[in-house]
C-alpha cells in the first residue's frame, strides 16, 4: 500500500498527512482554495483543513493494530551519567499533583462507614431472631425492606472510601509546550489538537441563541488557535441552527479579539453581559468602556437577527414557493395543458442564497423530513494560519482597536449527517459517532472535547486543564478527564437538587481514587484513540516489539491488511479514517522524557497545517452517510455505545473494562457551566430517563457483573451501584408506606418498643449523620445541599425510579416500551420572575405515587390519633413509633408537596380530584379488609347499609 511506506529521509523534512501520505515543505504554500473543477461535485464549497498535529517527526509514526493495544516501549529510565540540562529538568516537572484528604477526616470517615456496617449487621441480625408474631406481615415486609437498604448502602459506600483531590499546574503546561526551547527555538505551540462537538437536535427545544453562545465561548477559549476546531453537530439538519451559527461566526470576529484583549470571563457573551456588579474590575485599559459598550451593542444587534430567523426564514420561503408556483403556473400555460389542474409545487425551505436547503424543511417533503435528508457539511470560518495575525487601529474596518491582539478564529464546522427511512440513526450516540469520523478526516485532534449544546465554556483555561493531565506522566493511560457539571438557574435553596452537588462533589471525587468518574454526557475531554476501541498501554517490552513487527508487516502489505478485514468489520470502508489512527495517537502521546514508556519528541507539532485536497473532502462527506455503520463495529465496540438512552455511561464503562482509567478535573473557577430543569415535572422526566438507561444496563451485557479483569473489584461496585439503584424504589415505597399500614393497624414492625431496638435505631442514625459532616469536610458540599438529595433521593425514588423499573420489566419481558408524558398543564404566574418556571405545575402520571403516599400517610395519622385518645386501654407506644416515622416521610416529601402547590398556594385541581379519589378508596379499602373489632352488627369484610 503505497500510503504506508516509509518516506525517503531528506533535508526537505517530510511529513505525515492525516490520511497517511507524506507531504513536502515544497507543498505547504499550496492554496487552500479548492479548483472549480473539484468543487463542482459538491453542494458547498468546504475548506476543510488537514489536522495541525501531523507535523515533522524524527522518525515516521510507528502504525498500530486498530484490533490490539498501541505500541508501546518500556519504560526508559535516564542513565546516571546522562547530564541534567535545563530543558531535560523542565520536562521532569510533573504538571498534576494528588492533594490529600487530611489524615484525620478520611480515617475517621472510614472506621466511622466499618462500624456502621458492623451495627447493621448486627441490627438486621436481632431484626432476622425477634419476629413480630402480632404482625408477621408487617414485620416480614420491613426485614426484606431493610435487608435491601443495607444492600444498596453498602454498594454505594464502597466506592467512597478513597477520594482524591488534583490540582494542576498551567505554568508548567506553559513552559513545556509553548516556550523556546533546543527542540522548539521559536517557542511555538506544541500542545495536540483539540476537536470540540456540539450537539443540538431540534432549536424549538434548544434555542439557537443558547447554541450561538456556546459557540462563542469555545472561540474564545484560550488555547492556540491553530489546534482548535469546533464541530456542531445539528441532528435536526434545520436551516434556522445553520443560519444562527452563520451569525454565531461573523460575531465572533469581533467577539474574540475582544475577549482576548481585556481578558473576559466568562466568554459566554449572554451570561457575560448579565454579570451583576462592577464591569471595569481589574480592567487596566483605559479603552475598555468604549470596547465594552460597542461590543454589547453588536451582540443585541446579532440576539435580534437570531430571534428573527424563523420569521425572516419564513417569509423568504413562502416569497420564493409563491415565485416557483408563478413559474410553475406559467409553464403548464406554455406546454398547452389543462390550467385547471391542480399544480404539485413542494412547498421547499430556502436558504438566503436562493437554493433549496438541503435538510429538513419547515412544511416536510420527501428527502427534506427530520428523518429523511441528505448528509451536510459546512466550514463556516475557515482553518487559521499557523503565524499570528495581529489587528489594527482602523475602526472603519474593526469595531474595536485590535492593534497587537490576534485575531485569528479556530475553525468551525456545520455538520448534520445524513439521514434516511429505514436506518436506526442511533440518537445522540449515533450523531457523536458521525463527529468522530468527519473531524478524524478533517482536523483529527487526538482530544476530543464533548460539550451539550447548552454548556458552555465558563473557564477558558478548562482545555489546558485537561491537557495537564492527559500530557503527564501516566496520561498515555488515562482515556478522559471528566469535568464536574455546574448550573445556572437554579433557585437559591435548590428545591429538588438540580444541582447534584452530591454525586459530582462527594461520589465522583471518590470514584476519582479508583479507576476514574463515570462519564456523564458532557464538559469531558476523549483520548480519541480510546473511542476507537484501543486497549492503554501494558505489556513488556518484547510483547510491544512484536506486536509492533506485526503491524508494520502488516502496514507495508495491502493484501494482508485486507484479508483481516480490519476496514469493514470495525471502521467502515474509508481507508483515510484508518489511516489517520495511528498519527492521531502520535500525536497524543506525551512528551518523551523520564518516565514516558513511549513519549513523541518536543516540537513535533509546531508545523504549520496541511492543505485541502478533493479526496478528503469527499471523505468527510462520506463518513456521515446513514448507510457507512453497516456492518462495522461503530456503536459495539468503536466510538459512543449504542443501544442504551444513557450512551454515556455505557460508553465510559466500556473504556474502564478495556483498563483505561479516567480522571476528575475540579478547577478553582468552574469549567462549565449549564442549564436544569428547575421544575418538578420536568426534573422528574429527566430522573427518569436516567433511570431507564440505569434499567437497560441492569439487564444487558454491560451490566458489572459481566465486567472483565481489568476493571478493579471497587469501580465494578460503583458501576453495579449505577445499575441497580432504581430497583431500591420498590422497597422504598413498600417501606413508606409501611407506617401508615402501622398506625392503620394498630401494629408495628417490632414486638415492643424496647431498649435494643430504640439503641440500634439510634446507633445508625447518629453513624448516618456523622458520616455526612464528614463528607461535607472532605467534599466541600454543605449539609443543606446534603439534605435536599437526601430529600430528592425518596420523591424520586418513588416516582420516577418506580416508573423506570416498571418500564425496563415491560420491555424486556413483554417486549412494550412505554413513555410518560405531560397530561395537563398549569401555567406559570403572569408577573414575570426569574423562578417563574420553578412555579409552574405541569401534572404527570409520576406524581400519582408520591401524592399516594403523602395522603395515606396523613389519614393514618388522623386515623391513629383518634383511636387511641378514645381506646380504652390506648398503646401510646406503637402510636409514637408510627407517627415518627410518618412524619419522617412527610418530612422528606416536603419539597414535592410544595412543588405541587405552585406560587401562592395555588393548587391545580387535578391534584384535589386525585387526593380526594385516593383517599375514600384507601379508607373504604381498609374498613373492608380490616373492620373495627367491636362491630357486631357489621358482617366481616363488609359495612352496614
């Protein structure tokens, strides 16, 4: 294969393309224009840039077996007579450090979980031995309830014992990858490419302005422009997303120098303009005000033209659809036919240049549906120049004077895939895929940062954070860095906590000290290499020798290559994806030093980028054809999992099964920052769709009981945990509802209300409590913020997660997938108010549980009190016990009653008819079951006429 030979060694340095051919020095002043004779065969004229990380190596890229690990060497350790130079000292300065939990707080946070789980043991044993022979059922209900509990805590208590903090060192970074040195004389950037995808689906739910804004904010990250590409993937291919980042793009030209010259944070122009207090802080320029107000007036300006889209789309399609029917009218006249019959004019979308847009239409027709559109691709800023272009002073041509500021912008691509009637396009998963494949062809950052359309970029360091880790010693292990999700938005005290200060402060840091966080969807940064199914480094040093051997025989031989199949079994039929693999993992190798088994030399990536040639363009439109995943192992075992509506999970599961570990990245000022949902409704439905997705992996193959070797025992417990913890919700309601089956009864879950029973009661909620301060001191989270997921944690287990099991036993079982939506509906109050959404009642078939248990709770109560103030012989003892626990229900449905009586007590009817409807049945219920014992005249199981 004439693409993988060796080049000649010259003084011309050659270097490797992203497709595997070697280009000379002599062909990089080539024209990044494409010929009018290459670009007639496509519907855009793409520049499409080669990556900035194929640059001139010592020695050409050693390939790698796409079916095995990478090659790698042995650890080389440095002589004792090799001297020490100052460059060799720099690369020695590690660029990440563990910061450890105090002594104190850990040990004490861990002897206090042993001993807690020594006092269950104990506790559910006396439970198992002292039956309750008044009550068997009650009794046998609350042992297999508890029994289930300490089951569950113990799974999510494991993986906490080890929690790490990081910190990193951007100044290294710096010195290392950006300053002069022997291998790198002009100081030019030497960090790898960075690929950045964006995902949107329909701008109705997800506003373009929200998506212009992220855009914004990653074009004006700090990091070389050069290495920097963003993707936007719109899976709904509509022209108003096409349209809105075309503004998004011509804003940004003067966004970003304005940015880079005053040192805006966040550079989210939304967010950044709504920053409450005093703008010129820290502000040395004395032009700063004048930029200021001149740059917020332009953004004003461009949020109109956006807001303006749907209408200026409208009425430019129904303009151009009334010309094409005159036209179409006038040749029937023409041709001598019939004027009465009816004309089939499509009612098509159009784009401002006068041409049908290409994707979905406003009004769907065939091959223009959501569905049903051809693949699209389109460069809206062009790829940069490797030399810095500074600005100038002519405010006739520049808003603001950008004298001594770069004013070069990353590249950004519109990419919606293809899509056709009878292909499983695999939602989001299935679009991300679509990004990996077109950005490998275009740009092939060995980095790959996945951000939701509305995260943005609130830290512009938040990429070089990831780089210090990811180009450390060890970082050749590690398959991504996880940020912590942070949100806007939310109401002060949290109601229904949105913000899972929980699970990102407490759970995640503590997965942090084992084999890394769980991926969550977005704000995290992908070895690429690691998407593509590879294994981490392991293995001696004739193990890598000869798997090396084996791979460049195989490189240098067409036929062989072809008979393992490697191209249409895993990767599809493009020969230039392939081919770009093994420089993309070239390139994100660390710098080779002490300690690197297998590092890429300094200043191998300061070169200057490739140019565009017809082939790659072709390539880039072919790999997000619906039809290129046929037969390959894309959604298997290659690139985002598919088969699950929580793919991120699956997909960093998969990765830290093949031994890959993950890293944790807490930064001092946030890295992003995005939206929740505030409203009870929708942050149940969204509950519930991770809970279904937890559901699914339970009863898949991905489930951690099927986990191999290289996933060590205490991150297989925390992913067992993610699998199993919506199956708590049955016994969670099954035990809230047991108090009130207490004070109906006159029963209680034990013989008697003795010392034992009330010192292990006491024993593990003190152990309970204590273990929360202590992860409060080691989190950094607040006991409020604790106690609104404790909340949270039983409305959503019995609502949404009772929900999820029951659809996960239906589809699997009998095969129904079954949806909750919105039944009805209670709007907001008229006076507009920030929390205006927190208010609103929308009622959803998941309330239904939760009301239940609240209603039937409160009449026990009621029920309970009555009889035993007129009881001759009244057992105030199981009253209490009754009532307390009762009352501990209502305590933690507290958030929930409140969400349903909306602003000002405003309760939606519904929500009485329901109440009042559950509350006769229940009663009526329990009369029939269990009549009062002094009824004479009553028959059992009935009542008097």
């Amino acid at each position: 294969m004439a693409s993988n030979n060796v080049p000649p060694t010259n003084g011309n340095d050659p270097r490797r393309t992203m497709s595997g051919r070697f280009n000379s020095r002599d062909d990089l002043d080539q024209s990044m224009e494409l010929t009018a004779e290459s670009a007639a065969d496509f519907g855009y004229t793409v520049h499409i840039p080669p990556t900035p990380d194929n640059q001139p190596m010592s020695e050409p890229n050693t390939p790698r077996d796409a079916y095995g690990n990478p090659v790698w060497s042995k650890d080389e350790e440095p002589t004792a007579e090799e001297p020490t130079t100052p460059s060799k000292a720099k690369k020695r300065r590690p660029l990440t450090r563990k910061v450890p939990i105090a002594r104190t707080i850990i040990y004490s946070y861990r002897g206090l979980a042993f001993l807690r789980l020594v006092v269950l043991g104990f506790f559910l044993t006396w439970r198992v031995k002292n039956p309750n022979r008044d009550a068997m059922w009650l009794w046998g209900m609350s042992v297999v309830c508890e029994l289930w509990f300490a089951f569950s805590w113990i799974l999510d208590q494991l993986p906490k014992l080890c929690p790490v903090n990081r910190l990193t060192d951007l100044e290294v970074l710096k010195d290392k990858f950006e300053m002069p040195s022997p291998e790198n004389p002009r100081g030019r950037p030497d960090l790898p490419g960075m690929d950045v995808f964006v995902s949107t689906a329909d701008p109705e739910k997800e506003p373009p302005l929200t998506t212009s804004n992220t855009i914004l904010s990653i074009l004006a990250s700090e990091y070389p422009v050069e290495k920097l590409s963003c993707y936007l993937s719109d899976d709904g291919g509509a022209l108003l997303t096409f349209e809105a980042l075309a503004e998004a793009a011509s804003f940004a030209r003067v966004w970003v120098p304005f940015c880079r010259k005053h040192t805006i944070e966040p550079r989210n122009p939304e967010s950044y303009f709504q920053i409450r207090g005093d703008p010129t802080k820290g502000k040395m320029r004395p032009d700063f005000v004048k930029d200021r107000r001149r740059v917020k007036r332009e953004y004003d300006e461009m949020k109109i033209r956006i807001n303006g889209l749907p209408d200026s789309i409208r009425r430019r399609s129904d303009a151009y659809n009334a010309h094409e029917e005159i036209r179409a009218k006038r040749l029937q006249i023409e041709s001598g036919a019939d004027p009465s019959i009816p004309l089939n004019v499509p009612k098509a979308t159009w784009m401002a240049d006068g041409t049908h847009w290409p994707g979905t239409w406003s009004i769907p027709g065939k091959e223009h549906s959501r569905g049903d559109h051809a693949g699209i691709i389109q460069v809206m800023l062009a790829p940069p120049t490797n030399d810095p272009i500074m600005g100038s002073n002519d405010l006739e041509e520049n808003l603001i004077d950008t004298t001594d500021i770069d004013v070069r912008l990353p590249m950004l691509v519109y990419v919606s895939r293809e899509k056709r009637p009878g292909y499983d396009h695999n939602k989001k998963a299935g679009a991300m895929n679509a990004l990996v494949r077109t950005s490998a062809v275009m740009s092939n950052g060995p980095f790959i940062l996945n951000l939701d359309c509305d995260h943005y970029i609130f830290n512009s360091l938040a990429m070089r954070e990831a780089m210090c880790f990811m180009m450390d010693r060890g970082g050749d292990r590690i398959c991504y860095v996880q940020f912590p999700q942070r949100f806007e938005g939310v109401d002060p005290n949290d109601r229904y906590a949105n913000k899972n200060t929980v699970f990102f402060d407490v759970n995640m840091r503590a997965l942090d000290g084992l084999q890394g966080p769980v991926y969550v969807g977005t704000g995290c940064c992908f070895r690429r290499v690691a998407l593509y199914g590879f294994e981490p480094p392991r293995g001696g040093k004739k193990k890598q020798q000869k798997k090396a051997a084996r791979f460049a025989e195989m490189a240098t031989d067409e036929s062989e290559f072809e008979s393992r199949g490697l191209l249409p079994k895993q990767y599809g039929q493009s020969r230039i994806f392939v081919e770009s693999i093994p420089v993309a993992e070239m390139a994100g190798r660390p710098l080779e030093g002490p300690g690197i088994p297998l590092g890429r030399p300094a200043g191998a990536l300061t070169g200057p980028r490739e140019p565009l040639d017809a082939e790659t363009v072709a390539e880039a439109i072919n790999v997000i054809s619906c039809y290129y995943e046929d037969k390959t192992e894309w959604g298997g075992r290659v690139g985002w999992i598919y088969g699950s509506v929580t793919e991120d999970v699956v997909t960093g599961f998969r990765m830290h099964n093949r031994g890959w570990k993950s890293i944790y990245c807490v930064t001092k000022r946030d890295a992003f920052r995005g939206t929740a949902p505030i409203n009870l409704t929708d942050r149940l439905h969204q509950v519930l769709r991770w809970a279904t997705g937890s559901v699914e992996i339970f009863f898949s193959r991905n489930n951690a009981l099927f986990a191999n070797s290289h996933m060590k025992l205490l991150q297989r417990v925390a992913y067992l945990n993610v699998g199993v913890y919506p199956f708590t919700s049955v016994f969670l309601v099954v035990y809230c509802f047991l108090p009130a089956l207490s004070l109906f009864s006159g029963q209680f879950i034990v013989q008697n209300l003795n010392v034992t029973f009330l010192v292990y009661l006491l024993i593990i909620s003190i152990s309970l409590c204590l273990l929360a301060i202590l992860e409060v001191k080691w989190s950094g989270i607040t006991l409020e913020e604790w106690w609104r997921n404790e909340q949270f944690w039983v409305i959503g287990g019995t609502s949404a997660h009772l929900a999820a099991v029951l659809q996960g036993f239906l589809k699997v079982l009998a095969g129904v997938d079954i949806s909750f939506t919105l039944t009805a509906k209670a709007g907001a109050d008229e006076e507009q108010d920030e929390f205006a959404e927190l208010y609103e009642v929308k009622w959803t078939a998941l309330m239904i549980p939760p009301i239940t248990i609240m209603l039937v709770n409160i009449v026990a109560i009621a029920v309970a009190v009555s009889r035993t103030i007129y009881a001759t012989f009244p057992e105030w003892s199981k009253l209490l016990g009754g009532v307390f626990f009762s009352l501990w229900v209502l305590l933690h449905m507290y958030p929930f009653a409140k969400g349903l009586m909306g602003k000002r007590g405003r309760t939606p009817t519904i929500v009485f008819v329901w109440s009042g409807m559950l509350a006769i049945v229940i009663s009526l219920l329990w009369v029939t079951i269990s009549p009062p014992s002094d009824s004479t005249n009553v028959p059992r199981g009935g009542f008097n006429p």
